[in-house]
C-alpha cells in the first residue's frame, strides 16, 4: 500500500438519536486512525427518533466541534452509496456487548455484499459505555433520572429542553 493511513477517509453512520458519549469514544478513536472522519446522521433508520435530522446533526456537531478531522453531515439513502460519494475506505462502528453482535454482523455483511471494497472497522467502547444505548438515555430521562454523564452537554441541554427542565 502507498498511501499513508492518515489520508484514508471513514464513516461514523448511524441515528445519533441523541449522540451518546459511548459514540463520542468511538469517534475519537476513529478520528485519530484516519485521515478524515464523516459522523453520517441517518435521515431514516427505521425507528421514530426523538430529535429531526437537523437537531441530531446540531448536537453532533457541537460535541465533534474540537476534533478537526471530523465532520458532521446528514445523509439517505444507503450507507455503502454515502461512502463512495465521500471516497470512504471504511465504515466504523461502536461494537459494545453480545446484544450488538448479530444486527452489526448482519449490516456488515450486507454492506460488504454491496461494496465489496468497503472495510467495516468494530471498534470496542470505553468499558465505561459499554452497555450505554441513546433509547437508555432517552427512557432515563424522560422518567427524570439524570444522564449529563453520559452524554455531551449539547446533548444534555436539548434533553432538558426537551422534558420542559431548566438546566
Ligand atoms: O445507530 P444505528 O441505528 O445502529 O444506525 C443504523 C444505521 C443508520 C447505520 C443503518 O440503519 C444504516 O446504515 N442505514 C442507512 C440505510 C442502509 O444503508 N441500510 C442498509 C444497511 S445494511
């Protein structure tokens, strides 16, 4: 291979709905391994989300706003088309406990079927999130439990807003 790792382009995809600090790990690690990260914000994934596009994208945004690699788009359509317009090399993924395994396997390999030239990188949360999910953070804090640890405080702002709190 001629080129250096750090000219090699990836994509962070999912909902981000809302961006947790177990995705904010695996953006960092992902930041620091390639030349470029795109955090891709799924227009559709398949489930109600709480935030719209534009406000998961917001507050993904605010919390990669010190990683200069990174940046922070919305995208529909199929992840491995998303990729290619991007002159990605891989898609990275946060691979956090057995209950991930299947759908992530699942997706990679229907990825890797559809873009065969496409890698899906796994790569392992801090301990400290690893059974962190956004629908945790969510049903938490609609019950009024408190989250701020565990997730940037853009994030935990809208929470507040959103549950009608003041901070
Ligand atoms: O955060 P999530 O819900 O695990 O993210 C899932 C996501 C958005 C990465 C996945 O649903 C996706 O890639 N959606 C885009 C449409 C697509 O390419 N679907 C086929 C995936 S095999």
């Amino acid at each position: 291979m001629t080129t250096s790792k750090t000219e090699h382009i990836a994509i962070c995809p999912g909902s981000f709905d809302p961006i947790t600090e177990g995705h904010m790990d695996v953006i960092r690690r992902a930041s620091r391994m390639f030349g470029r990260v795109f955090v891709a914000v799924a227009e559709d994934s398949g489930k109600v989300p709480m935030f719209s596009v534009a406000e998961r994208v917001a507050m993904a945004r605010e919390a990669c706003r010190d990683l200069s690699n990174v940046v922070v788009e919305s995208f529909d359509g199929l992840v491995v088309e998303y990729a290619k317009q991007q002159g990605a090399v891989a898609l990275v993924k946060g691979l956090r406990a057995v209950s991930d395994f299947e759908r992530e396997m699942q997706m990679a390999w229907m990825n890797r079927q559809l873009a065969p030239e496409l890698y899906t990188v796994f790569l392992v949360p801090h301990p400290d999130y690893a059974f962190l999910s956004s629908s945790l953070v969510k049903e938490v804090a609609m019950q009024g439990g408190e989250v701020s640890q565990f997730v940037p405080d853009a994030v935990h702002k809208r929470l507040q807003d959103r549950m009608g709190r003041s901070q």
